[in-house]
C-alpha cells in the first residue's frame, strides 16, 4: 500500500515555510534543537506513547527523544501508562493546545475514531508510528511508519519449519507441541504475529499451538503465563513462540525454574532483536529473534517536518528488517543499537 497522500496545506505549512527563511538568517538555536530559527515559529509535535512496558519501548522513546531534539522540533512527550484511555486523553490535550503534528503508536487497533475526527475537525494532521488503527474512514490519519508485524510472524513460522525441516529436534516424534506468549491483547503486534505465524505453520500439520495467552509484552506477565503453561504441561512442550523478547526472557527464568533447558529442552523464538535478546542467545538459551526496529524518530521526525511544509509523506512507511538466529549473536551483538 506505498500509495502517496496528497495532504490539504494546514496552516502550519505558512508557519514553517516562514521559519526556514527565519533560519537562513539566524544562527541561534532553539532550546534543545538547531535548525529551527526563531523559537516561536518551531514545529511542535505532540507524542503520545505507550508506556514502558519492554525494552523495545524504551529505546523508542529514546529514539524519538533524540531524533526531536537533533531536527529542533519541540516534543510534547505524553507516557499513557499501556492505557488506552491516557492515550486519548493526550491526543485531547493535544489538540486544545493546537500543537503543529500529533503522532503516536497506539496501544489497541480499535477506538480511536471519535478523537481522531476530532483532531481532523481542528486540522491538526496525524501520524501514526509502530502500530496500526483500524477505522472506518482512512483519512484520519496521514500515515503509519513502522514494522510489518505480519511479516515477522511469519518469519518466525518460517525460522520454525526450517529448523525441523534440517533434522534439528528430530527426537521429536509426532506432533510439535508450541505455546504462545501473545502480545497485548488488541494490538496490531499482537494480532498480526499471530496471523502470520498460524499462516506458515498451518501449512504443516506436525506443528500444533496447544496453548496461546497474553503476556502483555512484560517480562513478569511473560514469566507468570509461562509458570502455567509449564503447570499444565509439564515436559510436553517442543517450542515457545513469543511476540516479543521481554516475554521470552521472563518465560526462559520460569522454563529454568522448572528445571528445564531454555534453548534445549523447550525451542525458543521471539520478536524484536533487543539486547537482552543476544545475551540470552550467547548464553544458549533463546534459539532465535525476528528483528523489529524502535528506532523510528528519525524517520517520524522528516515525515513531521514535511507535512508542517504541506509536502506529501508515503501512506505507509515499512522498516527493513534481519532475523538472528542464536549462530549469529555473538558476531552481531556489539553492533546493536538497541
Ligand atoms: O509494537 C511493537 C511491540 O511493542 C514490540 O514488539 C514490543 O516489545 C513492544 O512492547
């Protein structure tokens, strides 16, 4: 869908074009940004984020944080607390504070219509970043930048049925058993690493999800749901597949727990590429991570700077991704970013 929008000229537009000629002719930046020019004529763009619940959030923030500051955009930072409800009361305030942009990475796929034409009704234009809206009428938003989480489920199926298909876990007779540590419940993530993945390992009828619940995309949700599992399966299960990496590395401390080997005994493959992802892979313990990239401030940043000039942005902005089987983690860990 890399279809352009042509986007109606807010008056933003006027306000921006103004502080590029504003920049030409004076060096002083504004607080925290550099190309700016006078402060009153910067761009300010409001962000409502998730929360804080894994490290991939963490280094979004992060990312977004900085990527503002280097391009001398004024970020009005709000922390919804994994609350729908926090997230469209800052998309309200938002609007009454007439910033430039509004941006954020919704927490659920649904609901967000109401506010939305809201912040269309004040023509404050809208930018999604890492998850996906499902609403009625597309104009709503501008565009989406972030994963394909379709993709990276199916990445994982893909990893999965090679692994089994090279002779690896051949002492396994019969049915694979799996168990899915689910993303938050509603969210694109978590909707559509599903998908994804039922797609390439229901093409094989080996390969069964005897058990699938959310963790939330929290270590301590991850580990407690994992306790279960283990509670009511015991050693009957092959493979865990996690929608994300903090909820692989609380599973691997309940799998261990158990007295079993993470990475041996229970196959484990999860999404993200984090830090703590490599660590526990050189450890041997977590067999393999489909990368999904935070860092989208950058590219959320030139998209704010050319819709506040009334330039057209892509409707929909994919970011390029890896997969790192635990062979690779060493080599690969010193050179992450996140
Ligand atoms: O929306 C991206 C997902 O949200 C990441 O995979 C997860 O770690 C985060 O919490």
């Amino acid at each position: 869908m890399n279809r352009l929008l042509h986007i109606v000229r807010f008056p933003v537009a006027l306000v921006a074009a103004a502080s590029l000629l504003v920049a030409c002719s004076n060096s002083e930046s504004p607080a925290g940004g550099d190309k700016g020019g006078d402060a009153s004529k910067q761009i300010t763009l409001g962000f409502s984020q998730i929360g804080a619940e894994s490290e991939w959030r963490t280094a979004n923030t992060t990312s977004v944080q900085s990527a503002a500051k280097e391009a001398g955009i004024n970020l009005r930072f709000s922390d919804a607390q994994q609350k729908q409800e926090n997230q469209i009361k800052a998309l309200r305030s938002f609007i009454a504070q007439r910033v430039d942009v509004i941006a954020f990475s919704p927490v659920v796929e649904t609901g967000w219509e109401t506010v939305l034409r809201e912040a269309k009704a004040a023509q404050i234009p809208v930018i999604l970043t890492d998850r996906a809206v499902q609403v009625s009428d597309e104009s709503l938003y501008l565009s989406l930048i972030g994963s394909d989480f379709v993709e990276e489920g199916r990445k994982a199926g893909r990893w999965l049925t090679e692994y089994y298909a090279t002779g690896a876990g051949k002492d396994v007779k019969g049915e694979i058993k799996i168990v899915e540590l689910q993303g938050t419940v509603g969210s694109a993530p978590a909707n559509d690493r599903k998908k994804g993945f039922a797609e390439i390992i229901g093409a094989d009828e080996r390969f069964k999800v005897i058990r699938s619940q959310t963790g939330d995309f929290t270590r301590a949700k991850g580990k407690e749901v994992m306790e279960a599992f283990l509670k009511a399966e015991g050693r009957n299960i092959n493979v865990l597949y996690a929608h994300n990496d903090d909820m692989a590395i609380g599973a691997i401390q309940a799998i261990e727990e158990a007295g079993l080997a993470p990475g041996k005994d229970i196959i484990i493959i999860s999404i993200d590429g984090v830090k703590g992802a490599f660590e526990a892979m050189i450890a041997g313990k977590l067999n393999v991570t489909v990368e999904c990239s935070p860092l989208l401030g950058p590219q959320l940043m030139e998209a704010v700077k050319k819709v506040a000039a009334g330039e057209t942005i892509e409707r929909r902005i994919v970011t390029e991704e890896s997969v790192f089987p635990m062979e690779t983690a060493a080599e690969v860990l010193p050179t992450r970013k996140y």
